[in-house]
C-alpha cells in the first residue's frame, strides 16, 4: 500500500526524527543516557511509529542505510548532549540505538560504527547497541562476530526485550553482552500490589545471574514510583519509562539530565 511505495524514498526526503527516551539509574534517580526510536513523519499520515514501518524497512533492506543513519543521528546527538555540558560535568550520558538483525549480518556494520565514532569524536563506552533476545537465538560464530569485536572496542551490547524469547540462561555466557534489559512484561506484574511472589522471585533470580555474569540489568516500561521502587529493592541498576519521561526530543533530554544534576 501506500507506506511501501513511499518508504524508500523517506529517507532521501528527510522524512525520519528520533526521540530519545531517559535512562535513569534506580539507585539515585540520575539520567545516565537515552534510548533512540527512530519515528517517520509521512506526508499523508502523519507521525508513525516503528512498529508502522520497521518490518516493511527490513523486508525492503531500507534498513541498512536507515539504521547507519540512526546511529549517525544518535552518536552526534550524544556528543551534542557533551558539549552542551561543558565537556563531561554532568558524567557522559550515554547513548543507546536498536539495531535489527538484518544490520547484524550486514558486513558493514563494525566499520561504519567505527567511522562514525572517530568523525563525532565519541568515546565506544557512550554507546550502547541494542539487539534483541530473539536475534541472537541460535546464532552462530559469523552471527556473533561483528558484535564481539565492538564489544572488544568497548561499546555496550545490550539483550533487548530479554525474557521474550526462550535462550538458554547458560548461552548468556557466550553472547558478547554487557547488558540485560528486561521486557516490559516482567515490570507490568509489579503494578499489582503485592506483586505476584513467583514473578518477584523470577526476577530476583535473573537479576542474580546477570550480575554473576556481570551484565548490568535495565527494565523497561516502568510506569509508577511504586514499580520503580520495587526494581531498585529487587537489584536492577536501571529504568526506562512514562514514569520517568516518554520519549521526546533531544532537548528534553537536556534538560532532565540538567535538572538532576
Ligand atoms: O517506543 P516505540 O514505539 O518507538 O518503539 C517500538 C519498537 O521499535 C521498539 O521495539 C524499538 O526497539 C523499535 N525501534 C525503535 N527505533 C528503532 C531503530 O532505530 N531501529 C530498529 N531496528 N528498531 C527500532
Ligand atoms: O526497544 P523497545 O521495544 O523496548 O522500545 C521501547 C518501546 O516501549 C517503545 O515502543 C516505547 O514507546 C515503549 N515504552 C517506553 N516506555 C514505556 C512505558 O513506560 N510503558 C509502556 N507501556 N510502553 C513504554
Ligand atoms: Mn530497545
Ligand atoms: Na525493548
């Protein structure tokens, strides 16, 4: 229909933003960095959503230069963030992009991050990679070894939606990540109160590897002071969510790690 014809244009015509989404740490509340999500603001329908449109990106391969030019977008957006702040005073914040698996097999993928680290200027360990659980699943050396050697260059690779898919907790070991970021379902059973004691067990036991594994646990869609307050207690290191903003536009962003400081 009409979004396929007009997608692989979208870019050339300017059409995509990115809003950026905090990230707070549970243990003192501070913006430590934002999660990019990329939005097309198509000339007939107005704002879309990545849901809208990713999955016709990938099956079309506009993906490829789409993902380049988000983390092109999002690393300059960082060192935007830094120079805004006079150099680092408020502590990095630090940056997270998606990638979709199609990206992780594309052979370009090292050496296009690598550029765009060295023309921004960014330091790896401001950004994090996001790939999700159901990417990595199964996935063999070839699959893996892009990853490995940003992860060697010290950019974080993040599990996204982890806890969706069905890996084996002992492949963990194997997988070149940094981070765990809960799916949004585990903190949507912390709304109830008292939370189911099982869920609450599940997640302290996932907590309990990560860290054993030293991967940083981040949960995603925290949406109360009460949710946010039972992740600190059960171990997590950071949150994502309405609670604490919903993604907008960089300056937003600004200005919470500002208020903060
Ligand atoms: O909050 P939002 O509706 O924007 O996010 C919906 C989904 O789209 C999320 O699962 C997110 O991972 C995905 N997404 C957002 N931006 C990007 C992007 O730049 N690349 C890819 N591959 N996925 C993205
Ligand atoms: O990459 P990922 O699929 O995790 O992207 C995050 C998605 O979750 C985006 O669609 C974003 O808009 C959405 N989201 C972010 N915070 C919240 C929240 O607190 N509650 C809910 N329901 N969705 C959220
Ligand atoms: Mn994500
Ligand atoms: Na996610």
């Amino acid at each position: 229909h009409g979004l396929t014809t007009a997608l692989p244009t979208a870019l050339d015509r300017g059409e995509f933003f990115i809003e950026y989404q905090p990230l707070v740490h549970l243990g003192d509340g501070s913006v430590r960095g934002a999660e990019a999500l990329v939005r097309w603001l198509h000339p007939q329908h107005g704002v879309l959503s990545p849901d809208r449109f990713i999955p016709l990106a990938e099956h079309t391969g506009l993906i490829v230069p789409l993902g380049r030019w988000v983390l092109e977008q999002s690393v300059r957006q960082a060192r935007a963030w830094r120079d805004a702040n006079g150099g680092d005073a408020l502590g990095p914040l630090r940056i997270n992009v998606n990638l979709s698996p199609c990206q992780l097999t594309h052979p370009g993928l090292v050496q296009d991050t690598v550029e765009i680290l060295e023309r921004t200027g960014v330091t790896p360990d401001a950004l994090c990679l996001e790939v999700t659980e159901s990417a990595l699943i199964g996935a063999d050396d070839d699959l893996l070894k892009p990853l490995r050697r940003l992860a060697e260059m010290g950019v974080d690779i993040a599990l996204d939606d982890f806890g969706t898919g069905y890996s084996n907790l002992a492949n963990l070991r194997r997988l070149p990540v940094s981070v765990l970021k809960l799916d949004r379902s585990f903190t949507q059973s912390m709304q109830r109160f008292p939370a189911d004691p099982v869920d609450l067990k599940i997640v302290e036991g996932v907590v309990a590897l990560a860290h054993s594994l030293d991967l940083a646990v981040t949960v995603e869609g925290v949406e109360t002071g009460a949710q946010a307050e039972q992740l600190r207690i059960l171990g997590c290191d950071t949150a994502q969510g309405w609670y604490y903003a919903r993604p907008g536009p960089p300056e937003r962003l600004h200005e919470l790690a500002l208020a903060d400081a």
